[in-house]
C-alpha cells in the first residue's frame, strides 16, 4: 500500500466489527476461552453455541443482533453427557436446528475438517467452535509446529468462510512454592507464544466458589476495546447454564453517562473515571464522546505526558462555555482534582 493509498485508507477507515454477541464476541474474531478441566468452561461454550443458533441473549443479558450459523467441535468428553446438558439448556435456552451442527469426530485432521465446515450448512458458518484446541493439533501446543497449525487453521476459517473462530483451552498446571503453596496468577495462559499472539480476545474462566455457583470471566486480553473487562455469573445446575448479574441496556447506558456528566458539568472527568462509573465498553464510550464534543457539550483538554481531561458543558450557552471552563475548572485543574 502507498502512502497515498494509506492516507485514504485512514481518511475512510473501516466500520467497527458488527457484533455477534453485544461486548463480547465479533465478526472475524478469534476469541479464546481457557478454564481448569471439570469447572464450566465447555458449558459456557455449549450455552454460547444455543444461543447464537437461536438469537437469544447470552446469559440473559448480552445481546446477540441476529441467530448465527454454528459449527461446534465437541472433541473431548461424554457425547451423550453432552445431550443429556443440551437436554436441559434447551427448556432455557431456544435451539435453532437449522443453525447448528454437532462435530463429535475425534480423528478428523484439520485440514479435512474444514471442507466438513465449509459444507456443513447452505452459506459458511458465522462462528466455529473448537472445544479444546489441543486435540485438533494432537500434540503439544507449547510447541511450535502445532501452535503454528492451529493458527493456520484459524486463519484459514477466517479468510475463507469470514467466520468467527472461538478457542476453548485448558490453563498450564497449578504452580506451587517450595512450601507447596500454590502460587497465584494473574494469567495461567498454556501454550506457544504463536497461539497467544494469534487470538484477539481472551478471557479467563475463574470459579468464585466450592460449590460453583459463581464465577467470572475475566479478560486477558484485547484488541479492539469492544469487549468487558469483567462478566460476573451465576450458575444455575438445574439447567446447566448461566446467568450474568444484572447489566445496562444500551439506552439505559447512554442515559448514565449523560446524567453523570450533568452532574460533572462545569467540573472535570476523565474518560476512564466515566467507564468506570457506568460500566460498560471503551467503543460504546467513544462514539458518545465524538457525539458530544460535535454538540459543543464536552470539552476535551490534552496535555502532554497528562491523562486527558474531561469538562462536560451540557445545558451550558456557548457564549458561557469558555467563562464556565475558566471560572468552573481552573482551579480544579491546578489541584489535579476531578480524577479521584
């Protein structure tokens, strides 16, 4: 690409990925999920797989815009313990039949596989499960050359079906001191540096409790901020899924952030301390502030070597804004007040 070429390419970017589950997963995304053997994981995969077939929120709270094509790669444990669960989410959780398609073959390669893929429904799938990634490769993928196979697999689904891929990975053994305390970690990630570097988005699968009931997921990493950092979720054994705590429409989240910078008006913020206060993705925070800033109610002050300052002018006359800022925030921007 020229310089003349990138310089209309930045001028018109690209549209932000549609989402296929609101804050969570996106098209032509990799997203991996890594969770202790035994603790819920591939349940959270089973329950994100019904409910894209069907376009029904995931956990009861995140939206999913529209039902999706699913290929799901069962390639560990009980086939039949896997019906009797998809049994149960189902009196939950609505099944599309014609969206979905079970891949319960252990033996298959990955490279014959993705021609199983490619025509497993009329038009490419929208999202591909791999349910654990280690036994596609059939080695270890600490190592290089399996690490590099499931990347060129991923790669492949990506390019050629523009599909979603989602990973399910188990973590790296518990580490314990010489004491025999175990160590804890803020990311337990196993595998090549080649898979890491592959994913978009991960997130850690981290039980609350002994008996299960909650847990979190919590995310490792991203690229594009259009995802949570923190989903919270409660376990619900008789159906075999789960549900999230209680979260913002989009509505109700524009609204927040509205009615808190009200309250900051002729004062100072951040965009961090706002995220913060009303909980949701730096995207969604960023095309309001775009919003604002074009509606002359919120002034944005960049210094350099400084976190940015937020002062909202909602309600405030123009001919005011420039007296409020210097008579309203002065003073709290020489004190470094306003960013608690």
């Amino acid at each position: 690409m020229t310089g003349d070429s990138l310089q209309q390419a930045i001028s018109n970017p690209p549209p932000i990925a549609p989402a296929l589950v609101e804050d969570f997963l996106h098209t032509n995304c990799c997203l991996m999920l890594t969770g202790e053997t035994g603790k819920g994981k591939s349940v959270i995969a089973a329950q994100l797989a019904l409910s894209l077939s069907s376009g029904t929120s995931l956990f009861n709270s995140l939206a999913i815009p529209m039902a999706c094509r699913v290929y799901y790669m069962q390639l560990e444990g009980s086939f039949s313990e896997q019906l009797r669960r998809l049994h149960f989410m189902h009196t939950v959780i609505p099944i599309n039949a014609h969206n979905l398609y079970w891949d319960a073959d252990r033996l298959t390669m990955p490279l014959a596989r993705y021609e199983r893929i490619a025509k497993a429904f009329a038009e490419p799938p929208h999202v591909v499960i791999i349910d654990p990634i280690y036994k596609l490769a059939g080695m270890d993928v600490a190592k290089a050359e399996p690490a590099l196979a499931i990347v060129r697999f991923s790669d492949k689904l990506m390019a050629s079906l523009g599909c979603s891929v989602v990973m399910i990975h188990h973590p790296h053994r518990e580490k314990l001191t010489p004491y025999g305390k175990l160590i804890e970690e803020e990311d337990f990630y196993y595998g090549h540096s080649f898979l890491k570097n592959h994913i978009e988005v991960s997130y850690a699968f981290k039980p609350l409790d002994e008996q299960g009931e909650r847990s979190q997921l919590i995310r490792k990493k991203r690229r594009e901020e259009n995802t949570l950092e923190l989903i919270d979720l409660i376990y619900h054994p008789e159906t075999y899924t789960c549900s999230m705590l209680p979260r913002l429409s989009p509505g109700n989240k524009r609204t927040q952030v509205m009615e808190f910078l009200i309250r900051r008006t002729g004062h100072t913020t951040s965009f961090i301390e706002v995220r913060q206060e009303v909980g949701l993705s730096a995207q969604f925070l960023r095309e309001i502030q775009i919003e604002l800033i074009q509606r002359g109610e919120l002034k944005v002050m960049q210094d350099p070597g400084k976190p940015s300052i937020w002062i909202p002018m909602i309600g405030v006359h123009p001919q005011e804004s420039s007296h409020a800022v210097a008579e309203g925030t002065v003073s709290e921007l020489s004190q470094g007040a306003g960013l608690p």
